[in-house]
C-alpha cells in the first residue's frame, strides 16, 4: 500500500532537498563503485582498485545513504527538531568531496594526498555524527532505535579516527613507538565501520521499520533476541576490534562470537515479523527477506571461521568468501529496500500531502516503476547470488562425494554484469522518482520546508 504510518511526525522533518541529495549522491557512488569493481579485474585500472572499490560502495553509497536517513528520520521518529540544517548540507558535501577524492588518490597512485582527502572525509563524518547526536540528545528517553544511532554514531566517529590515522600512515610514520600495528589499526577499522557504525545502524532502523511496514509486533522469543543483540553485539564488536588492534585472538574470539549472535539474533528477528506480515508484500519487504537469509546464512558461515582465527586477514568480514553475502545481503538489500519506501515517502509528503482529500493521490508505492523495480530486485538476486556461491565455492575444500566444484570464471563475469543492470535499473528508478515528482528539489533553492498535509501526514 505504502501508506504513511500514524505514529510519523512529518512536520519535524527537514528540507526534503537534504535527504534526497544525499541519497542521489550515495547512489552516484554506488554505480561509481560498481563500475570499479567490474573493470578491475580486467586490469585496466591502475592503483589499488579493490580500496578504492570497498570505499566507494561502503563509505560513499551505504554511509552516505545512512547520513541522509538519519538526518531525515531521527527528527521524525524522536518527535524533535534537527540540530542544524546548515550543518546537515555541510556534512554531505565535505564527506562526498573527501570521499571523490580519497578514491582518485587511490586509483592514481597519489598517496601524498591522501592524508588531505582523508582529513576532509572526517571532518564531514564528524560533523553529521554531532549533528544528529545533538538532535538525539533533545529525545528522551531513548527508544530501541534511538539507542542503536547514539551508539552507531560513537563507532562511527571511532572508525572514522582511526581511517585518518591510516591515511596519514602513507607519508608519515604516525604508529611509531606505539603497540599497535598498522596490519591490526586497519583490521580494528574495518571492523568498527562496517559491524558498528553501518551494521549497529541497520539493526536499529530495522526494529522501527520492520514492525512498521508489517504492522507487526515483536513478541515471544522476539523479544528476548532483541535484548541479546541490543547488549551483547555491541559489546561484541567492541572486544572483536579491540583484539584485533592490539593482536589478542582470544578477546577478539569472545567478540566474534557476541557478533555472530547478534546478527543471528535480527536475521531471525527480520524473518519472524516477515512471516507475520499483515500487508501486501512490497519492494522493501522483498528486499528484506533478502536481507534475513543473508545474515542467518553469514554467521552460519562464518562461525567455524572466526572461532579458529578471528584475526586472519581473509576473515576480516567473516568467513573466507563470505563478504558479499554480508555486503550485498545483510547491507546492500535492507539499504535498497528501505530507499524504496523512504524515497518515495519524502516526495510524496512534499508533493501531494496537502493535496489529500482534495483530489485524487497516488499512493507512495505508485511513485516508482513496479516493473523495474522487479528488474532490478531479480537481477540483484540472480547476481549476487552467483557472486557469493563463486566466492565461497573459490576458497572451499573440495566437498565429498561430488568432488571440487568451481564457477567457471566467464559465469562469474557474467554475474558481475547481471548484478550492474540491476544496480542501474535500482538507481534509475529512484532518479526517476525524484525527476518525474519533485525535479526542482534537489536544485540549488530548493531547501524549502516540506508542506504540510491536511492531516499532518498522517
């Protein structure tokens, strides 16, 4: 249906210029990232491509589309005003400039630069962390959402820390006379960034809006889950860096395992309120149930893995080969599946709120292209699923019985393309959306304040 929720403050939201710029942007690094990744393997791109890659996708698209949603639904879902406009349009063009330059330096092999690139990424990292923190502040008492962004935004600013302290490495010897190892700062930042600041932040967002758009309530084991994930991951992803910076495998091994819960615990949390849905299945939903799959069958993977050498390079994001499983489906598709609701659901406000019970509306789900939609959901599936079986096929022992089995590398190229189409048909639909309802919103001018509905949105 994509009908607006009743609980949804509107009228606290800011400009939709904001949001939706950043999600334009994110989705800018996203297809920048794609195509990346596709032509690295040809040997055509010079500098350290797969860097350059993870940031581009990481970084720019999924945090980029983290701090636009957060600037747009913490005022919304806390009932308070956003600390700063003027700092939330900083925030995004100072993080995509560090960002645009971080990965030019990269692929041009301009490491000098980078503590300068880097440097200005932070500054923007920093400055939405203490925007929204101080618009957090203003809510209280914290609801299970509202805690998991306090503490996203702490891993955030940490993450983002120690990534200046690896960009400053390249010209200068910045970890000298410390007991801390360039190979473990790297290890103990990728871990932050991507379990604590991206993974802590899709947790809470999920608790909101998986009951939200099933018209579903957690109970039952539901709620015990949510109280193991809500302490022990974030404790989990706190032991697992820190043992890592400092190379202690058994802290590092308790962490992995309060990680590996903790995704467990929402995968089946995610599926639960899938299963009990009320509503007619949507693009959002669909990508989802993507995402539960995806987190049950990571910690599945990745328990033997991290229970015997949490600190090996190659399981950095879990098993050996399960990256992408992690990347494409416990992140890639609750991000794109959430735009699909959120995208829509900031144009729509702007555009024909106002308009309700005066005139015909079309619904939030009528905004974007169902059929490309479907495109881009069934080419992403197809692909990624490949891309992971690959992957994980590539580092597995030969199974019995049916012997070593592998993906001929020409099938592997050609689920890197399927998985690009869906990616474009994923970014043209959304950049329809805007182009077709609200052109002039993401123009220079157009940080209006949304209007107002008749029935205050809701």
């Amino acid at each position: 249906m994509g009908a607006i929720p009743g609980d949804i403050e509107t009228d606290t939201q800011p400009p939709m210029a904001i949001p939706l710029r950043h999600f334009l942007v994110g989705l800018s690094f996203l297809l920048a990232g794609v195509a990346v990744g596709a032509v690295a393997p040809l040997g055509v791109v010079p500098g350290v491509a797969g860097l350059a890659h993870v940031h581009l996708l990481l970084a720019g698209w999924v945090c980029v589309t983290i701090q636009g949603a957060m600037t747009q639904f913490v005022p919304v879902w806390s009932g308070t005003t956003l600390h700063s406009r003027r700092l939330a349009r900083i925030q995004l063009w100072t993080v995509t400039a560090g960002l645009v330059g971080f990965a030019g330096c990269l692929l041009a092999e301009a490491y000098a630069l980078l503590p300068a690139v880097g440097g200005l990424a932070l500054a923007g990292f920093w400055t939405f962390a203490y925007n929204v923190g101080r618009t957090l502040a203003t809510a209280r008492p914290w609801d299970v959402t509202e805690r998991h962004f306090a503490v996203a935004l702490g891993f955030l600013v940490v993450a983002t820390g120690f990534g200046a302290l690896l960009t400053a490495g390249y010209t200068r010897p910045v970890l000298a006379g410390l007991p801390v190892a360039r190979t473990g700062l790297r290890e103990a930042h990728a871990t932050l960034a991507v379990f604590g600041a991206v993974l802590v932040t899709v947790f809470g967002a999920l608790y909101q809006l998986a009951t939200m758009f099933t018209q579903s309530a957690l109970h039952g084991v539901d709620v015990y889950l949510r109280r193991v994930e809500t302490v022990g991951y974030p404790v989990g992803v706190v032991a697992l860096a820190a043992g890592r910076l400092v190379g202690a495998p058994a802290v590092a091994r308790v962490g992995a395992l309060l990680v590996l819960v903790g995704v467990a615990a929402m995968g089946v949390v995610l599926a639960r309120r899938l299963l009990e849905t009320a509503v007619e299945w949507t693009p959002m939903l669909r990508r989802y149930a993507v995402a539960a799959v995806a987190m049950l069958g990571w910690a599945v993977l990745s328990l033997p893995a991290w229970i015997a050498d949490p600190l090996h390079p190659a399981a950095t994001f879990g098993a050996p080969g399960a990256a992408h499983l992690l990347a494409f489906g416990a992140v890639g598709f609750v991000v794109a599946g959430t735009l699909y609701h959120v995208v829509p659901f900031i144009v729509w406000v702007h555009r024909y709120s106002d308009r309700l019970g005066l005139e015909p509306v079309p619904m939030i789900d009528d905004l974007y292209d169902a059929r490309l939609a479907a495109v881009d959901f069934a080419a992403l599936s197809v692909g990624s699923a490949t891309l992971v079986t690959a992957e994980l096929l590539s580092v597995a022992e030969p199974l019995p019985i049916v012997g070593e089995l592998t993906v001929p590398p020409v099938a592997v190229a050609l689920a890197g393309g399927v998985a690009a189409v869906g990616v474009v048909a994923f970014a043209v639909n959304l950049g329809r959306t805007v182009r077709r309802h609200s052109p002039a919103s993401v123009l220079p001018g157009g940080d209006t304040p949304m209007s107002r509905s008749k029935n205050d949105g809701r």
